[in-house]
C-alpha cells in the first residue's frame, strides 16, 4: 500500500502513544526546512543538536543554518562516530554539556546522526532534568527505518549491549531522505537488513517486493521512500500496542539475540562488524536454527540468505573478520540477552518467510549444538 503523503510531498507516518503520539516525516529537504518545523511544532525551544563528528561535519551547518534562520538557538555537541560511543563516559560528557549549556526540561536534544547518536542522545534527553524534549533526526538507513522510532533508548555494557537505557518516546522524527546520498555503501547496506527484517517478521509481500526492487532502494527515488515508508509503518504499529515489549514488541528482536551476541563477542569493533551486519547473519542463524528444530522448511532459510547475499550483506559466522571466539562465549553473551525471562532463553523464531514468532524456554542444549554447527560452516 503506498503511504499518505502530505502537501508538502512529504510521507507522514503517525505513532499512535496516546498523549505520547507523534509524527514521522519522511521526504526530501527536512534538514533545510528544520527550523521552521521546529519553530512551529515547539515553539520558544532551544536545542542541543548530538551528532558525531563524521555526520556534524556533512551535514550539521545546514541544520545549523536553518535553526539560525528560525531564531532558535541551538548548541552542537559532537562525540566519536562508532559503537563504542554508547558508554557511560560519553553518556556523562553529553549530559554535563546540555547542563553547562543551560537547557531547560522543556527545551530540545536533537539526534542528528545514525542509530548510535539516537540511542545515547535519546537516554541523555530521558535522564536530563528527568525528561527533556526529544527530536530525531535519523541519517542513516538503520536509523530511518528502525532506531528512530519506538523510544528505545541507551547505550552498552561491558556485560552486553543495549544493557543500560529506558524506554524513551521523541516527540518528532524527521528523516530526511536526501542525506542518505552521502552514507557509505556499507553503513545503507546495514541498514537494509533491518528493512528486510520487517518482511521476513510478518510481511512476506513486502519481502518479495525487495528481492525485486532491492536495487531501486539502493539507488534511492521512489522504491527508497516506498521502503522507508513501509519499514517506518510495520514499526510504528508494532510499538503503538507494546511500547515496551511485554509481548510481540519483541518480534522485531528477530536476528538480534544472536546479532547482539556477535557484535559482543567482536568487542562492538564497527571495523569487524556493525549493527546490521550482525542482524543479518542473526537472521540467517534464525531461520536455520528453525530449520533445524523442523519448525520452518528449509528452502525459506536458503531464500531469504540467498537475498541478504544479494545485495552484499554476510549471512555466515565465517565472514567475520578475526571470528567470534567459541560456543561458550556466544552462550554466555546470549544469556545476557533482555529477553530472558526466569533464565531461560527466548528466541524469535519463523515457521516460514513472514511467519516470526516468539519462542520462550528454548533449550540451550539445542542452541549449543546448532552454534557449534554454524561455526564449523564455511
Ligand atoms: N533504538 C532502537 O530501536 C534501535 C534499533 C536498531 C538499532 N539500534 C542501534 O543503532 C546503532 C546502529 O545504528 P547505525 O547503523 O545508524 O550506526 P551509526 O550510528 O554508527 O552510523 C553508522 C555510520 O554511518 C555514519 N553516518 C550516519 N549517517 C550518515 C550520513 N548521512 N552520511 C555519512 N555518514 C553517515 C556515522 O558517522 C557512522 O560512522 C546500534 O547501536 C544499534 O544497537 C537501535
Ligand atoms: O525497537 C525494537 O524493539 C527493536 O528490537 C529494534 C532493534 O532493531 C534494535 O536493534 C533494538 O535496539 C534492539 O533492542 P534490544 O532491546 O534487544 O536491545
Ligand atoms: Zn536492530
């Protein structure tokens, strides 16, 4: 179905929460137009842009420049693009900045970055004079079409990651779709296995559409909006009736518990694996793992490896460099995992392509073995 478009030729996507309800907007020419959105949607609000340093740099002086333009003052904080980012340190340097900068409760932190500066800047606004206002202004694909939505805020633990965080709702997204023209290759890839991940959880339409039209997403126009949209809207939806994951929330887990393992167990290094690459590896490992247990047939975990291969995503433990260490670290970094409930393990697992489903009290024996299977795969 294709979305509602505004006057503006922008797409809104609404986030039904209540008194916490708010509107993505995805389209061309939001950063250019911020200021006026923000004068108009929040007005007298000052602003402390997060970006990191890679994006501040490309893409912060537009933003600033419309800000200015709206007479909003604003104050830019800068931290390290990467993973490593989400930590306490960095967590207290952006905190102690919008302080020193004398931001009020009512007044704006705005991510303008990918899903690392949303996550730590969304968990600053959260704890800042117990709650600050929130604007995301996602730059990556991931951060478009996932991190920017839902409220899920925090950072990493030398325990595991996201371990550390609270549920958080912005009360705007704008996901200007021209600033993706300068991410890499590797980051919108990345990206992309989190759109994919919304047609392999419960919309296999959508799913056969991308192994169609994959490189018309890639290469941007319609179909990149047509994905955005879609992506944004199976989220939206999802959160809007389990904002904090008491049930199927945690669908859109899929890929994760053994992505967020690997991405441990690569000491959170962007230079041997980031976010999406580790979800997507995790989704094959999903879908196999169903396989295995008799649950999903297993031509539906060739297909959709065979897509995430297409468009140059790693779908094997072997493709990561310096491996991932043995059975028991993997094992001890899942059993870390947000989702286990009374010790024991839950998985998101498919009895098809687009038939996800939570399983609970899944047998770690059974997951040892098919672990140690995967790491003896070429
Ligand atoms: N909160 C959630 O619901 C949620 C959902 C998914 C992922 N996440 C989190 O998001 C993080 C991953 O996000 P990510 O993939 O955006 O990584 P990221 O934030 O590290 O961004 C990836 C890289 O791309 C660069 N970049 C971003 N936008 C750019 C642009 N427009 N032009 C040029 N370079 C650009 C960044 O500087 C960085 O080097 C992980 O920490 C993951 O846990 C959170
Ligand atoms: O929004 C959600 O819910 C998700 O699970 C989206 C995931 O893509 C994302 O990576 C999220 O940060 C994972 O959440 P976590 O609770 O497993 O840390
Ligand atoms: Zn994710």
């Amino acid at each position: 179905m294709t979305p509602a478009a505004d006057p503006q030729g922008l797409t809104r996507v609404p986030v039904a929460l209540a008194e916490r309800s708010y509107d993505i907007l995805i389209g061309s020419g939001l950063v250019r137009g911020a200021g006026a959105t923000l004068a108009e949607r929040f007005p007298g609000r000052a602003v402390a842009i997060v970006t990191d340093a890679h994006v501040g740099e490309i893409h912060g002086p537009a933003l600033e420049a419309s800000l200015s333009g709206a007479g909003i003052r604003h104050h830019r904080i800068t931290v390290a693009p990467g993973e490593a980012t989400k930590r306490f340190a960095v967590l207290e340097e952006v905190v102690d900045q919008i302080l020193a900068h004398r931001l009020e409760r009512g007044d704006i932190v705005l991510a303008l970055g990918g899903g690392v500066v949303g996550d730590l800047a969304g968990f600053a606004a959260a704890i800042v004079r117990r709650g600050m206002g929130f604007v995301q202004m996602p730059t990556s694909l991931l951060a478009q079409v996932d991190s920017s939505v839902g409220g899920k805020t925090g950072i990493n633990s030398r325990h595991g990651k996201n371990l550390i965080g609270a549920f958080y709702q912005p009360g705007l997204v704008l996901a200007d779709t021209d600033v993706l023209d300068t991410l890499s290759t590797r980051e919108f890839r990345a990206g992309y296995a989190e759109v994919a991940k919304y047609g392999l959880i419960d919309d296999p339409g959508f799913f056969a559409w991308l192994e169609t039209n994959w490189r018309g997403v890639f290469q941007g126009g319609r179909d990149r909006v047509h994905a955005i949209a879609t992506s944004c809207r199976a989220k939206a939806a999802v959160v809007a009736r389990d904002e904090t994951e008491t049930g199927d929330r945690a669908l859109l887990n899929l890929g994760h518990t053994f992505g967020h393992a690997l991405e441990a167990a690569t000491a959170y290094d962007g230079a041997r694996l980031v976010h999406g690459e580790g979800v997507a590896i995790g989704m094959c490992q999903a879908f196999r793992f169903s396989a295995k247990l008799g649950l999903c047939a297993p031509m539906d975990a060739v297909r959709m490896a065979n897509h995430l291969k297409a468009v140059g995503l790693p779908t094997e433990l072997s493709e990561i460099p310096g491996g991932v260490g043995d059975v028991d670290r993997l094992m001890a970094a899942i059993g870390q995992d947000k989702k286990v409930a009374r010790g024991k393990l839950t998985f998101i697992l498919a009895r098809g392509i687009g038939e996800s489903f939570i399983a609970r009290d899944v047998d770690p024996a059974a997951v040892r073995e098919f672990l140690a299977e995967e790491l003896a795969r070429d």
